[in-house]
C-alpha cells in the first residue's frame, strides 16, 4: 500500500491548494453556530457527546496506577449513570497501552495511543514507524500521529504525505488519526493543505491538535477540516472521521463542534465511527450537566 501511496503522491501537486480567506471562515463559523441544540435537546446532544470522547492521559507524571484509574472511569459511565454511554476511547501513552488494554478487556472501549514522536513529530521516520510498531504489538486499536509541521512550512509536502503513508502501513489494521497542530500552522490555507495530504494519504480520521501547544483546536481550523474532508470524499468517495482535541473542557465548547459536524457533515456523522472529541476533564462536566438539564 505504502508503494502505491508513494507513487500517488508524486503524481499529486499539493501546492494547488485553494487560497482560503482567513476572515471568511471566521464570519461563516459565526454563522454556523447560530443555530444551537435547543434546551430540551440538552440532555440527548450532551449523552451523544459523552459517547464519542477519547478520554486522555498524556502526561510526563503518568502510572500504570493513574492508566487503571483513567480506564475505570472510562467504563463506570454506564454502570453508574443510568442511560449514559461508556466513552469511546481511552488515549495513552505506548509504555501504557498494554495495561490499558488489560483493563478495558470486554468493555467495548477501544484503546488509542499516541505515537511517532508526538508531540513535536521532530524525529527520523524510522523511529516514527518503530514506536508505531511497538505501540500496535501491544494492543493498540488506534494510533494518534502527529504530522511534521516543520518540513509542511518548508513546503516539503510529498515528503509529509510520505511519512504519513508509512505510518499508515505500520498501523496494519489500526486506525490512524492524523494530528495537524492547527494552532502551528495558523492560516487557513495551510491547514487546508495539511487536510489534502492526510486524507490522500489514507488516514481515518483528522484530528485538529496534540493539547500540547499554545492553542488547541478552534472552530475556524475545525470547519476548514470538515471541509477538506467533504470535498475529498465527493472526489473520490472515501471518507474520512474528524477529531478536536486540545481545550475542549466544557460542555458549552463541546457543543459548538457538534453543530459544526452537524451542519457540515449532517447528522449522520454525530457517532464514535466518524466524530471523537480528545479529552481529559470533559466527560465529568458533561455528566454533571446532563443531571442538571434532568432536573431543570
């Protein structure tokens, strides 16, 4: 496959990339969310979201106590909370996936982890694909990659779209979810390009930020991705999931990248398959906030 993608890229002039005015996205995302989930809504569009979270650890002070920890919670939504979903996904670091698979047998949750020298992407591709490797020899049903944004700002794009191959081939069955660092790449445009480079080399999803930069993921770069990925699959009929991740911490920000799923990609999308939210503290607010629309 990695071959084939290879010749695809050099065939592939990802510089054509369409010029996006920066103030437009800005003022049509305004638009977008002027049409919020109504109150009485709350508690289904809040239960959805809670479904579809990556609940993260990615921190220099992690356990396995704290991974076991992290997994528990992971699957007590449903046990304890009538009606509400487990998350989605747990999200981790390589040296942690092993225990939180253990930890997650035969709950349903599918363990992720991030790995290609994330968060900075700033290493060899043969150590990228090794700790790729590693990380899928030890269960990990998702891998979270982050892209090299130094060598995209240096207009080496084939050679991006080259290690995102690779790494996709390394995922074997696994799901790759491409992480831009929006907040790097700053213009629209760029962003854009990033989305043309991941999707044609064959991720599963894209995901806006590492939550290790100065700026998560915004409703701008989001609407440029859901974007990218809508115009890719009408070109070639392959789709693609879309992940924010990176200060999404309340219910209320949350929502706005639901309703711009939902607006760009339609209702259909708003499930675990096609829409994940990276998270640490959010499944916990959305919970309380759920118990709180009940009882309004």
């Amino acid at each position: 496959m990695a071959k084939c993608l290879v010749i695809c890229s050099a065939m592939t002039d990802f510089s054509q990339t369409p010029t996006l005015d920066d103030n437009d996205i800005a003022t049509r995302c305004q638009e977008l969310m002027q049409e919020m989930p109504s109150e009485k809504d709350l508690v289904k569009t809040y239960t959805d979201i809670l479904g579809m979270i990556d609940l993260t650890t990615l921190e220099g002070t992690d356990t396995s106590r704290r991974i076991e920890d992290l997994c528990e919670q992971a699957r007590s939504f449903s046990s304890k909370h009538n009606g509400l979903p487990d998350v989605a996904a747990v999200c981790v670091y390589p040296p942690f996936v092993s225990v939180a698979r253990k930890a997650l047998e035969n709950s349903g949750i599918k363990v992720a982890s991030v790995a290609g020298e994330f968060p900075s992407g700033q290493s060899p591709l043969f150590v990228k694909m090794a700790e790729v490797r590693y990380a899928i020899d030890e269960g990990a049903e998702e891998i979270d990659t982050v892209i090299s944004r130094g060598k995209l700002l240096e207009g080496e794009y084939n050679l991006v779209f080259d290690e995102i191959a690779a790494i996709r081939e390394a995922c074997k069955d696994a799901q790759l979810k491409v992480i831009l660092e929006t907040g790097e790449l700053k213009k629209a445009t760029l962003i854009r390009r990033a989305c043309e480079i991941a999707l044609e080399a064959g991720c599963h999803f894209l995901k806006t930020s590492t939550g290790k930069s100065n700026q998560g993921a915004t409703p701008e770069a989001m609407l440029v991705m859901l974007e990218a990925i809508r115009d890719h699959q009408k070109s070639t009929g392959q789709t693609c999931g879309i992940k924010p991740a990176g200060g999404v911490s309340d219910p209320e920000t949350a929502l706005i990248y639901y309703q711009l799923v939902r607006k760009i990609s339609g209702s259909k999308r708003l499930n675990k398959k096609w829409f994940r939210i990276g998270a640490s503290r959010l499944a916990g607010s959305l919970v309380e906030a759920i118990h709180n629309a009940k009882s309004a």
